[in-house]
C-alpha cells in the first residue's frame, strides 16, 4: 500500500478504513493528501490536542460558502442550503459556539434524555415485534434507523405520519454534511432535500411559536439568555441539525456495535463496557473536519492558515500508544479516552442520549433475535466523516 495517494474513500477503505488509516498513523501521522488538498491527523495524542485547540477552527462553512458558493453561476437551492448549515452550532466557533450550545443545551438537559428511557425500550420492542414472525432483516432500514429516528422526532415534537419522510431528506443531505465527494450531484441532490426539510420544519417551528407544546422544538422557541434567543432561522437550523445529527450518529454507533458483537463471539451485549468499546473500536466518527485559523506547528509539519484538516477519531482509538491491543473488541476493556463523540468545546451534545438509545437497542436485539448471523456484506455509507452501514442483512 502506498502513501502517496492514500484514498479513504476507495471501496476497500469505505468497508474498512482501520488499515490504511494505521498505516498512516504509523509512517505519516500528519499527512499531506493531495487528493483532498487537506492534512490527514491520525495520532491520538495529535487528534486530541487538535479538537481542544481553538486555531483548528469549526467555522468552516461560512468561508466556504463566500468563497464557492457566491457567484452568479452557484445554485440558488445550493447556496440556501449551505446557509443553513451555517447556521448549525457545529460550524461555529466561539462566541457565536458559546451562545448557540448554552440556549440548546437549557432545551437539550440530561432531565429531558432521562424522560425518554421508557419510550425507546417501548419502540424498540415495537420494532422487533414486528420481526418475529421473520428470519430476516436489515439492522439498519428496519430497526437502527427507525428507532432512533423515532426517539428524536418525538422529542422534536413531529407527528408521527410524518416521521417516515425524514429518512429520504436525511439520505440526501448526507453528502453535504458528511463529505461524499465522489458523488458529483451531491450537493444538488441535498440541496433539494434541504429545502424540503426546511419548508417542513419552518411550518413546524412557526405552528410551535402560535401553539407551543412540551417537546424540543417548543423548548428552542423558548430558550431566553439575558435578553437573547433564537432567531427563527436559528431555531429550524437547529431543528435540522438534530433530526440529522440526532439519528445519524446513533444509528450507526448501533449498527457497528451490533456488527462488532456478531463478529466477536463471546462479547456480552449488556456488559457496562459494550456502548463506550462500539465508540472506541468502530465508532460512528471517522474523521472531523476543521479549518486552520493560523499557522500551527504539528508533527514537524506546518499547518498554514487556511488548509482544511481531517482530524481522525477511528485512528485515534486505534493508537497503540494509548490503547492496549487496540484491534481487538473487547467489551471488558477497562474504560479509556475514546473520542468517539469528541472532546472538547465540541463534545457531542447528544452523546447522553445516544449512550441510553444504544444501551437499551443494542442488547434487546441480541435478547429478541436469537441465532443472530449476518449474511451477506453490508453497505458503507461512501463519505469521509461517518463510519456507517446503509443496510445491514441479517438472519436470525
């Protein structure tokens, strides 16, 4: 395997990108691909020091869209949905961060994550009732995807007939988030589910500012700090960001610790471990994009002004200097650092409620299906920031 060229999103890595990504780590931990035009951090003491600093910026969407999407020849749809994402708090840096994450965060309080403890063991028997006259499934589109949809559109406050919709709007925008770059038509095809999700949730949020209710959405529209709030855009930005964010993320942390389980006979899927070893060894972050606001020295490499980096949380948490025997999934691992959600002033917000929903999905399937078994190969999602499958064939 060469370093010259390594491509993270070639089938090979797609599937599995742990192998390229030690070899990075191992002979060029601050890489230079000129594939991506972007710098490559694989150590975990590099990645970690990285998400703490302040000059490895979050604010990368709004030089972007100055930059590549003003022009008279840019879409309209496109440049719409770019300012959308610009709004979402994880392209922010402080103070406009700061704000953003202290009025969320009185609507997003570990009070509200706790309520719904009953009502996602409820969903996911619900789910899995519905497979047991079966013998097969796909994990992902019939029961990973569905729940934690679910679980957050509840908590929004979406009526239920609608909730199926999102996973098409979800499906597109995935590109634009997440960074497909293979694909040519991404950002047409996600600008047009942008708009579509947008246009849905607008309606929504100004239905929650006439009537409001007791869910999250009403709870944004609420949210005051000495004088300040969300603005209405800011409240369906966010309301975008955690229909995404909130399923996304916990469905692929479900599906890979499933995966990761049948893989490894022998694991207990109830051990306290199982959730924090899923985000160690195949967690749902891949890489984290960030922009440098300055001149940094790392590595013995300089990071100019302007460069995009890829920090890599899935080479991180594989780093031998930190784990012992860190290809091996082991849920009696005695807890470490992982930063499969991040560290920092970017911390995952949602990561209480991903830990409860993969705590209660994971083990409830192995207990409902029994003689549990993959078949087939499962399907990666093609983008160079998630590590998760598309579907997920099983027979049980």
């Amino acid at each position: 395997m060469t370093l010259a060229q390594p491509d993270l999103l070639s089938p090979e890595a797609v599937a599995d990108p742990y192998p390229m990504l030690a070899d990075l780590r191992e002979r060029d931990p601050v890489h230079w691909s000129e594939r991506y035009r972007s710098w490559f951090v694989t150590r975990y003491a590099d990645v970690d020091a990285a998400l703490r600093d302040p000059r490895f910026s979050s604010d990368r969407i709004a030089p972007y869209r100055r930059a590549r999407l003003s022009g008279p020849d840019t879409d309209p749809a496109v440049r719409a949905a770019f300012g959308v994402l610009e709004n979402w708090m994880v392209f922010k840096d402080p103070p406009d961060h700061t704000r953003l994450r202290k009025l969320l965060g009185r609507a997003f309080t570990p009070r509200a994550v706790e309520r719904v403890r009953t009502r996602v063991a409820e969903i996911a028997d619900e789910l899995l009732d519905a497979l047991a006259d079966r013998s097969e499934a796909d994990l992902i589109g019939e029961f990973a995807y569905p729940l934690t949809a679910s679980v957050v559109a509840e908590m929004l406050g979406v009526p239920r007939v609608d909730r199926d919709r999102f996973k098409d709007w979800s499906d597109r925008i995935t590109g634009l988030v997440f960074g497909g770059m293979g694909d040519a038509d991404r950002h047409t095809d996600g600008a047009g589910g942008m708009a579509e999700l947008t246009a849905y949730l607008g309606e929504l949020v100004a239905h929650h500012e006439r009537e409001p209710a007791d869910d999250l959405l009403s709870a944004l529209v609420r949210a005051r700090d000495s004088g300040d709030a969300l603005s209405h855009e800011e409240v369906v930005a966010t309301g975008v960001l955690l229909l995404f964010a909130g399923h996304e993320t916990t469905t692929n942390v479900i599906g890979n610790g499933i995966r990761a389980l049948l893989e490894h006979p022998g694991q207990a899927p109830d051990a306290p471990g199982t959730v924090e070893e899923t985000l160690r060894f195949d967690g749902p972050a891949k890489t984290i994009a960030r922009l440098m606001a300055t001149d940094v020295e790392l590595g013995g490499r300089t990071l100019r002004a302007g460069e995009r980096v890829f920090l890599c949380p899935a080479a991180a948490n594989r780093d031998p200097d930190v784990f012992a025997d860190p290809d091996r999934f082991d849920v009696g691992r005695k807890p470490g650092r992982q930063l499969g959600f991040g560290v920092g002033l970017h911390y995952c917000l949602g990561a209480p409620l991903a830990r409860l929903e993969a705590s209660i999905a994971i083990p409830a399937v192995f207990r409902r299906l029994p003689a549990l078994r993959p078949t087939g190969t499962p399907e990666w999602h093609p983008v160079l920031l998630s590590r998760g499958m598309t579907a997920f064939p099983v027979e049980f």
